[in-house]
C-alpha cells in the first residue's frame, strides 16, 4: 500500500495524484475521464471505465392471511437492512389494502425505499438511497445531534409541562431510527464487499459504525422515555429544587456524551478517557435524585423514576461510545 498527500487546490478542492503505472497500464492520458465511486465501507474506488450496473438484490415476501401488521413490518425492515435493493409483497387480493398500508408506513420509517409498481396481487418496493449521500459518518453525526436536541427538550417539556415539545422529542426519535437502520444497511453491504479480503482493519472500523448508531438509537429511546412522561408529571408540575437536581443531571449525561463524540471524531485519548471518568460524579448527581424521588408516591415515583433512569442510562451509553472510541485509537497508533 502507499501513501499519497492530499493537496489543496484552489481554496475548496481537494486533489490527490494517482500511480504512473496505473495510468500507463489503462491507457490513460492527461485530460481523460476517470471515475469515481464511494464504497458502503467509506472508501472510494478510482475506475478508468464507468462500473457495471450491479443488479439489484431482490427479496420476495409472501403475506399470510392472518399475519399482523408489525409482522410484516418487521419482514420489511430485515430485507432493507439486508441490502435488499428490490422487495416484492405478494399477497392475495383482499389483502391490497392492509399491505399497502404497511408498505407506505414502511417507506416513513426507513430512508430510501419507495413503492414503484403496484397490482392487485403484489407491490414492488425499491430502495432509492445512495450510500455516497448519507455514509455512515454522516449518519451517526446526525443520530448525535438529534439525541443532544432531544435530551435538551425533553428536559425542557418536563419542566415546563410542555407537552407539544414531549410530543415533538418522540416524533425525532423516528428520525434517530432511520439513520440508524441506515448504518445497519451499510454495515451489512460493507461485510459482504469485504468477505474474504482479509480487510480486518476496514471491516473493524464499519463495526464501530454499527455499534455506536446503535448506542445512540439508545440514547433516542431514552430521550422519548423522558418525554412520554411528561404528561404524567405536568399534572402537579415539577417542584424547582427537583428541577434544577435533573437539569444538573442532564447537563452532565450531556457532557458525557460531547466529550465521547468528540472523542470519537478527534481520536483524542484523553478526551475519551475524561468522558469515562465523569461517570463518578455523574453517578453522584443520579444517586442524590433517587434519593428524593424515592420520597414520591404512586404515578409521580414511577414516573420520575423513569425519568431519573433513562438520564442515567443515556450517560452510560455515552461511556460506552468513549470507550469505542479508545479502542478505535489505540488501533489507529502504529
């Protein structure tokens, strides 16, 4: 393997010169089109002939009569994480309602599939995504963004009683989900263009991807947690000594969570391992909290007590995203 520089050209273009006997080898001259394609692992590939078209995969599901609704849903998002670029419905024709239905529920949920053909006894559903628009760095860079703007509001709506803002924290935690199916894709159509090539520092990298969208689908699920219990709490309100202990608690998941990700991105050590540290005193701010909601009765306790556990568990996802991304840079050291 070897190493080229890249060069700044022009105050916003990024240039890197390619191999002599590469181009001597494909006819190449100075002036001549090459093309450029971004792999599902992040790399790119220099061609000197445009690449033939890959036929779609394509996944046929049969419907039962009986089958609920989330069943099928659940057949659909597997053959969309599975890379199925083409998903055939078949089904007999009293069923045409119900499965369109789904299929269009289907097409909200995740990013890229739309129903091209419908007849009365199937659907055919493609995925029009393209992994060079959304790569997995740009996915779970907006999974962190939305899980911060969502941890804020809900924390915001509890306090206030706002229920149209709790209402508007669980609708993002749909967004968080579809990015993260997304990097379930491209991990799985990364694992199978690397099968086999003895690629283990590429293939690592893609499970980090994976690992960490999945720890802030966690961190979005925790944040709706904290929201759905807003309506319960708005009720008597939320007394401001109370208030201030989860706003301190929050800001400190929260700061877990920036550290981590910067951390990630940096691939700074020490930043990681601060992250990973300030689960001491983050601990001390939760164990206070359960300290006076335990003072609550009936609704309120539960429901405070989901509140206080999902702050805790969102700063320990956190840690674990810190973690990841000290293993990753230990990796990175030569």
């Amino acid at each position: 393997m070897e190493g080229r520089k890249l060069q700044l050209t022009g105050g916003s273009t990024y240039v890197v010169s390619l191999p002599k006997k590469w181009i001597i080898a494909g006819g190449l001259k100075a002036g001549d089109t090459v093309f450029v394609d971004t792999e599902p692992d992040g790399s790119i590939s220099v061609r000197s002939q445009p690449r033939d078209k890959v036929e779609a995969r394509k996944k046929v599901l049969e419907q039962k009569d009986d089958e609920h609704r989330d069943h099928l849903l659940r057949k659909l998002i597997g053959a969309y994480i599975g890379g199925y670029g083409l998903i055939e419905v078949r089904f007999s024709p009293e069923l045409g309602p119900f499965v369109r239905r789904v299929a269009r529920d289907f097409s909200r949920l995740v990013i890229g599939p739309e129903v091209i053909e419908e007849s009365r006894n199937a659907i055919l559903i493609q995925d029009l995504s393209d992994p060079a628009e959304l790569s997995t760095e740009k996915c779970i860079r907006r999974m962190y963004m939305t899980d911060r703007a969502m941890l804020e509001d809900a924390l915001e709506a509890l306090k206030k009683g706002d229920e149209t803002l709790a209402r508007d924290v669980a609708q993002r935690d749909q967004d968080v989900d579809r990015l993260y199916w997304m990097v379930a894709k491209q991990y799985n159509a990364a694992h199978r263009s690397l099968r086999g090539t003895g690629d283990a520092a590429t293939f690592a990298g893609i499970q980090n991807h994976r690992l960490i969208a999945k720890l802030l689908e966690r961190v979005g699920d925790h944040a709706e947690r904290i929201a759905a219990n807003v309506p319960i709490l708005a009720v008597k309100g939320i007394e401001p000594k109370l208030a201030k202990e989860l706003e301190a608690a929050n800001a400190s998941a929260l700061e877990i969570l920036d550290e981590a990700f910067n951390a990630l991105v940096t691939g700074d050590i020490d930043v990681a391992n601060k992250a990973v540290d300030s689960r001491g005193p983050h601990q001390k701010l939760i164990d206070s909290l359960q300290h006076h909601v335990a003072t609550r009765k009936g609704e309120e306790l539960l429901a405070l007590a989901e509140v206080v556990d999902s702050i805790d568990r969102s700063a320990g996802y956190a840690t674990d995203i810190a973690e990841i991304a000290i293993n990753h840079a230990i990796s990175q050291t030569p």
